[in-house]
C-alpha cells in the first residue's frame, strides 16, 4: 500500500461544555467559524496499555511529559479501509502528534505480530521503540460522535465538538460497530481548541463571556476513572 505519514505539533485546549453553553457558544463563534465537509461524523478508537494500565495512570498524575497509543478510524471501517496507528506526546502543554494510514489487518499484524506493512522508517521506530519497552496490548474501545469546525480567516485554527463518548472492553476491533456505554448521563459536550500559538481576541473574549474555562479531561481517563471506581465499589459490597 502507499505510505501515509502525518506529523502534528500544536497546542491543544479542553472545554467542558453543558448544553446551554453549547448552544450559546455556536451563535457566538457562527461569523468567524466554519463546519468542515464531514458534518457530523462517528470517531472510533483503539487504545492500548500495559497490563498494568501504566500509560493511563502516569497521564492522570499530570507529568510535564506524557505519551500514548491508539488505533483510530472514522465511522466503522472495512477490511480494505484506511485507520490510523497513532503515536501522541505531550510535553509542557504542546501536543505532538505521529500517526501512519494502514488497514485494519495491517494495524493488527503490527501490533500482534511486529510486521510492519510500509516503507515509512521513522515512524517505525518509533513505535517500535514504543512497543518494545511498553508491550501493551488494546484495553478499551471508545467512540464519540464529532463536530469539526475551522477559522473562515485563519484555516490553523481549528475546534472539535465531540458528544455521545462511549466506551467498552469487550470487541477490541474498530470494524465491531461503535455501540459502547455513555459516559456522561447528563448532555455534556467536550470541545478542544487547536492552534498553533494564541487565540484570536474574538475567542478568548466568547470563552469569557461565556465562562467557558480549561479542564484537564481525557476520556481514556475518564473511563479508567470510572471503571477503577466501579471495581471499587463492587469490591466494597463483596466484603460489606
């Protein structure tokens, strides 16, 4: 197949949004920004960790250096489809971002067997770096339905909305459908900001007036969150 490589670098901002907001926070930013051609649009994901959840554990202790592995694919792919094995860093709030196209089956055989299916070097060894020092293995599935939208004047500044996140540990293949259980019971919406430096005054003066603040939020942790207190309180009612 061809080799498909991507390299990201920018800095990236979590909101938490009720419904309200995100009503309001739409008709604020309509003048200045723009929804992509995908619409709507369903974002499945593989993420992988140690036996021991090691990634997700150092990531919720808010190093300055954080890093981690997923499979992802849009709406529900084919064999012959396109996903993408990506690696993402963190360092001092900017994001790094590596990811390479293969199918389904190729992502599989790399991860299960070490046969890397392109010609792209670099980021192999990357993920063979990866791989070998932390032999992780697919933990959760976790899909969320997206909104992408980009600057009519500055096309690098681009927002996501995604709503309906939804996990599940069983099916661990993104061709499996993107059925999972809600992790919110309540409308929330988590939208991120990506830009390469500052906001423009318009949004930095709507996220005020909105009162629209940054939260650290990741939703592999807040499903590991979730299922470690779940396990808890399951533990508690088999001694009470």
């Amino acid at each position: 197949m061809q080799e498909s490589s991507q390299v990201f670098q920018r800095i990236e901002k979590k909101y938490l949004l009720d419904g309200e907001q995100y009503r309001r926070f739409l008709e604020g930013m309509a003048p200045h920004m723009e929804l992509d051609r995908y619409g709507l649009h369903t974002i499945g994901n593989i993420y992988f960790d140690t036996e021991e959840d090691a990634l997700i554990r150092t990531s919720l202790a808010k190093p300055p250096y954080k890093e981690k592995m997923r499979l992802r694919g849009y709406g529900i792919p084919g064999d012959g489809d396109l996903v993408f094995l990506e690696l993402k860093k963190k360092w001092e709030g900017i994001v790094y971002k590596r990811r390479v196209a293969m199918t389904p089956e190729e992502a599989e055989r790399y991860v299960t067997e070490g046969i890397w299916p392109l010609p792209e070097k670099q980021m192999r060894k990357e993920m063979d770096y990866f791989m070998k020092y932390y032999r992780p293995r697919p933990k959760v599935y976790l899909a969320y339905d997206r909104m992408a939208y980009f600057g009519k004047e500055d096309g690098e500044l681009r927002l996501t909305v995604d709503q309906r996140i939804r996990s599940r540990e069983r099916a661990l293949d993104l061709r499996a459908g993107d059925e999972g259980e809600l992790l919110f019971e309540e409308e929330r919406y988590l939208m991120e900001i990506k830009v390469p430096e500052a906001y423009p005054l318009w949004l930095a003066h709507l996220l005020s007036e909105l009162e629209i603040y940054p939260v650290s939020f990741s939703k592999y942790g807040m499903y590991y969150k979730k299922r470690t207190e779940e396990e808890r309180k399951r533990i508690c009612l088999q001694v009470s």
